[in-house]
C-alpha cells in the first residue's frame, strides 16, 4: 500500500474526492451499485406514494337480490372427482359438447333421447352438472386473473366503470332468464335435464354478479 495522498488546502481535496468518485461511477462495480441505489430510492419514493383504496362493493350498482346472494353462498361440489377434475385441467374432460349449456337459455334442443327417468340418465345429468361448476370455477379463477391485470393497466376508474356495464348488463340477463324458470318453461319432470342447466346458469349468474359487486377477483 502507498502513503495517504496529502493536499494543500480543502478545495484541493475536494476536487480530487469529486474525479474519484467520477471514475468509481464510471467502473463496472460503481455502476451497479450506483443502479441498486436509484432503485432503492424510487422503490422507497413508490411506498410511500398515497394510493387510493377500492371500495367494499361497486358505487351506483344495485344491491344484488336476496335470491343471487342465496345462489352466491350455495356450496359447490368440491367432493366430486369430476368437479376436481374439470376445475384443474381444462383438456381433462371432452368440453365438445357443452357448449349448448354455457349459453343463455332456451337451450339447443338435447339430442339425447334415452328415457329422462332412467337411472343411466340420471346419472349423466348428475355428472354433467359437476363437471359444469368445475368449468364455470375454472372459468372464474382464469377471469379473476386477467381482471388484476386490467386493474393495474386501466387504473381504478376505468375498471370500475366496466365493472358496472358489465354487472347492470348480466343483471339484465339474469331477470330474462329467472322468467323462463318462474313461468316453467323447463319442465323438472319431462326435461330434468334443461331444468338442471337452466338452474346452474342461474346459479352461476348470481355467483358472478355478486363476485364482481364485492369485488372480490382482488382477494381471491
């Protein structure tokens, strides 16, 4: 090691500090520790940036009905294999043919003619009813997701405004479709089937109404 550097006078001093500094800022080391600091600083400049909280439901939307929040707390069946199944893997189960049940009722017409009182019936009505919930939670979850994201990219107005279209309008479809079941447009005796998935849509109409007017993608 060589002897301490000695100067003159303050200024002196000073001025060979501020070219030491230079050069150590110029190095390879000096710049990553000099982009360490920057971060730290903005990272600390961010926290303590004042963000506005999200309310505990969506402004200017109707309370859901006490039938959607029955729907909403309804338990699903988690038991089923097939309800596991259809939640985790999207290409577990052949989906082809349910299309039919995913949209707005009346239903396209169900080609199955084996006698609706049967127990092979049954039990395929059964099954096709826990792997629909499983889709429909799958389906949820994967909503869930994107809707963070948009959170974080439109900013919390423009999320909340599309919130509200998008509630007002299902609302919109869950009277039309709450109709069909008051007026007995399915039959549970002779079409079990349709008033099941009519049913099941009800079911996840409610669910999704209440799920985004408690804004709960941001927890769950």
């Amino acid at each position: 090691m060589g002897r301490r550097q000695k100067y003159r006078s303050l200024d002196e001093k000073a001025s060979a500090q501020r070219k030491s500094n230079l050069k150590y800022s110029r190095s390879p080391h000096g710049k990553i520790v000099l982009s360490a600091y920057r971060a730290s600083t903005h990272l600390r400049k961010h926290r303590t940036t004042p963000i506005k909280p999200l309310p505990d439901s969506l402004p200017l939307v109707p309370l859901p009905t006490p039938r959607q929040l029955e729907l909403y707390h309804s338990p699903l069946p988690t038991h089923s294999h097939l309800f596991s199944e259809a939640l985790r893997f999207p290409d577990a189960l052949d989906e082809s043919d349910l299309a039919r049940w995913k949209t707005e009722p009346p239903f396209e017409g169900d080609s199955d003619d084996t006698d609706p009182h049967s127990e092979s019936y049954i039990r395929f009505t059964r099954s096709l009813t826990e792997v629909m919930h499983g889709i429909r939670l799958r389906e949820q979850n994967q909503r869930d997701a994107k809707l963070r994201e948009e959170l974080l990219s439109q900013g919390q107005e423009g999320m909340l405004q599309s919130l509200r279209h998008e509630v007002l309008k299902m609302s919109q479809v869950w009277r039309r479709v709450e109709r069909l079941e008051n007026e007995g447009f399915y039959d549970p005796y002779h079409q079990p089937r349709e008033y099941a998935m009519l049913r099941l849509y009800l079911h996840w109409l409610a669910r999704t109404i209440c799920h985004l007017y408690y804004l709960k993608f941001i927890v769950e």
